[in-house]
C-alpha cells in the first residue's frame, strides 16, 4: 500500500509518538493509551535529554557563583526564561516569573496584587468553571480581607454567560481571573473579549492558562491580559515548574511574596532592599533542572508548530465526538462551540470511578472524579465525570479503543 505523502500543515503523528519513549509501554499487557493529558502530559525525548544534559554538564546553583558550572547553569536557566517570554510573546523577559506551576502563581498574585487591591467590601470575580487553583487563592483572599468573590454563571452546554459577566462588574471589583481553558468541560473562554470589558472599567484579568499553552499559541500582548499563568508539566515539560506572566508595571508596584536569598539587593538586620524583577518573586534556590527542561518542551512545540498540533487535535476532538455520542446512555459534559480537547462524560448507571478502573485493564489512561472543580460539578449536577484528554500524540485509532471499551463498560454495568 502507498502513505499518503503529509501536507505541509499535517502534523507526523506518527513521528511525534517516536518522540515519547513511554508511549512505546504497555499497561496491563495492552498497548498504553494515554488520555489524561489534562492531568500531566508525557514528556520527549529531547526534554528528558535536556535534563540529563543539565544535570551531566552544567549543574550548579544560579546568580551566585562566579565558577564555569554557576555561569553555564544561570545561562541555561535565564535562557529558558527568554524561551518562556517568547512562548507567551511577552513584552519583556522580566515579566517571566518562574514558579512550581499554575496553583503557586494564582496564589502569588493573590497574596502580593491582592492583598495590596483588595479590602474590606471590594469583591473578586471568578467564573464558575473555574479549578480549585483559581477559587481557593481568592476565597482565602476575600475571608481576609472581608472582600466577596462573585461568579460568573454558564450555560447548559458550559460556555460562559457573558452578559451577566458584564452585569457582575462594579465599583468594588478589583480583579477577574478566570481559566483560558476549562480542564473539566474543554469550553475555550474568549479571552480577549473578557479582557477587554474588564478593562474598559479599569479592572484587571488574570487568565489561567494550565489548559491552553499545549494546545494553542498564546499571545499576551494581543489578549492584552494582566497575569497569564501555567505549569510547565502540562506542557510536556518536567513538573515542579510553571510560568506567572505579569505586566511589569503591575508586578513592579507591588511587594514581594516570599523572603530568603536571591529575591534581594541587600539585606541589614534593620532594612532589606528587594531585587528587580523578575528575580524579587523567586525566594530561594529555584528549581534550575525544571526551568531548562521547561525551555526545551517549549521549543519542542514550537518545532511542530501550534497550527498543526491546533488542526490534529481538532479532527480528534471531532472524531471523539462523534464516536462518543454513538454510545448509548452516554452524555458529554461540555458542548460549548468553542472546545479543546477535553471529553468529559457521564455514562448511565455506572460510576465513573468503574469506567476509568474498566478502561484501565484495558491500556487505557483517563480521569474519573471531580476534577479539582466541585463547584463546577455541582453545577453541572454530578459529582464526578470521567475525562479524556487529547494531546498531540493521540491518534484516532486510540479513540476507537476508548469507544470500545465503553461500550464494553456498559455491557458488564447495564
Ligand atoms: N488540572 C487536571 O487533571 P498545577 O497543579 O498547579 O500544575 O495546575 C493546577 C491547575 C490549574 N488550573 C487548571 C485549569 C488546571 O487544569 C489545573 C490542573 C489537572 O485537570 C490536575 S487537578
């Protein structure tokens, strides 16, 4: 049989998946199917490469020794950071703070910004899609400082309403953070639009992007957003890493987060005098190994290039679609127009906690629970969901094993 030869915007599935040395296991004697990418994606080869690299050649702590290893380990580290700032096409690499990922950069700006713009009657707004990253933070704010988070409500198929959005937005609100992409429905929430009627009041936007950096270039110069956070494990890089993105005129203003070595200028018993940015947010030896191999997933990304990972996965996202809808008894939890590649779902009479142990036995990896968003499940009226979710290296042939172990699942169950 002659392949047909690929377009120049196809993407070499094939070739990617001879990328990711784990995809060659097998999980329960089955060829592993990996459908939780939502939850961690798997890493390259390039980037475990990069690590060993890292760790073979260059180790050393940053900004402090003058030796050959501290000036190859600062240059490999604040190299990835420019590699971030180009990812995010960022202004300035100054406004890359690194971080352990989505839930520590939330809470630095909850705890540096807010504290310093939020008091007493002012009020937060969320969304009710949001992750308990985006929820908590500004809950133990608000308690604080007797300020009240206020919630945007969605539709039925789970996009949000933009109306009353628009509607929730006063004098008191001081802040709007809200998900780029929703782990737990896939809805794309349209960013620049939400930017732009907070700004029009003077309000700024955080936009947490966990779910959206390995699936679609991000600009936060043209949405114009505040904060833009993520975690570089979402991302096929190594956890323990992630990105705040911040306007440096915001971060600039306020005081830092946490105290210790590296985030200061001087330090007397009386008076300590804080570094520029972005090393006045990063308190301590940071996490060298993970920044570096961060820089090389981004790269490896961007090689492939968003406009055919964005094409590939929205042919499977379809193909999942309808292959789920075929199921009977089968409901999708997530229908906005605008989704990514998340297929979350319910299937009748059987937990989803059995699903995912079913699937399971079958090679086949996904999320079953509340997805860290019980708000959202009460919501959508179900205390749990089970959730694949795409990345890159799926294929279509792996949907159709998923399609074939639900319909499995139901025949033990219903
Ligand atoms: N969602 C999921 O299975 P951390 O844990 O800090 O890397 O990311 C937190 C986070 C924040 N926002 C969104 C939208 C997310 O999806 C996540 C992580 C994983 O859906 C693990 S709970």
């Amino acid at each position: 049989m002659t392949s047909i030869p690929l377009t120049r915007t196809e993407l070499d599935v094939r070739s990617v998946r001879e990328d990711f040395p784990i995809l060659r296991a097998l999980a329960h004697g089955k060829p592993l199917i990996y459908l939780d990418n939502a939850a961690t994606t798997q890493k390259p080869q390039v980037v475990l490469d990069r690590l060993v690299r890292y760790y073979t050649h260059e180790n050393a702590n940053v900004h402090r020794g003058v030796h050959l290893l501290s000036e190859r380990a600062t240059d490999a580290y604040e190299e990835a950071r420019k590699t971030a700032a180009r990812f995010l096409h960022a202004a300035e690499t100054q406004e890359i703070i690194f971080v352990r990922g989505t839930t520590e950069a939330i809470n630095l700006v909850a705890q540096t910004y807010g504290r310093v713009h939020v008091g007493a009657g002012d009020e937060v707004v969320i969304t009710v899609m949001e992750h308990h990253s985006n929820i908590v933070p500004w809950q133990m704010l608000c308690d604080e400082r007797g300020a009240r988070l206020r919630i945007v409500p969605m539709t039925d198929e789970g996009a949000l309403r933009i109306d009353s959005y628009e509607a929730l937005l006063g004098d008191r609100t001081r802040i709007v953070a809200v998900t780029h992409v929703s782990n737990a429905l896939g809805t794309v929430n349209p960013i620049r639009r939400i930017v732009e009627i907070a700004h029009a009041r003077g309000i700024p936007v955080l936009v947490d992007g966990a779910q959206a950096v390995a699936h679609t270039a991000v600009d936060v110069q043209a949405l114009d957003c505040d904060f833009y956070t993520f975690s570089g494990h979402k991302v096929f890089g190594p956890t323990g890493i992630g990105v705040l993105y911040g306007k440096a005129a915001l971060l600039d203003a306020v005081p830092p987060y946490q105290g210790g070595g590296d985030m200061i200028r001087s330090v007397s018993f009386e008076r300590t005098l804080y570094n520029v940015l972005p090393y006045k947010f990063e308190a301590g030896t940071p996490n060298i190994a993970g920044g570096v191999g961060l820089g090389a997933a981004i790269e490896y990304v961007e090689a492939l290039g968003f406009d055919r990972i964005g094409a590939h996965e929205r042919d499977l996202l379809a193909y999942g679609t309808r292959a789920l809808e075929g199921i009977p008894g089968l409901r999708l939890t997530g229908t906005a127009g605008d989704k990514g590649g998340i297929l979350s779902f319910v299937l009748d009479g059987v937990h989803p906690h059995d699903v995912g142990t079913i699937l399971d036995r079958e090679g086949v990896a996904i999320r079953t629970g509340h997805h860290c968003c019980q708000p959202l499940m009460a919501r959508l009226g179900v205390p749990a969901t089970s959730r694949a979710s795409l990345a890159l290296y799926n294929t279509r042939a792996e949907i159709d094993v998923l399609a074939g172990a639900l319909a499995k699942v139901r025949e033990v169950f219903v």
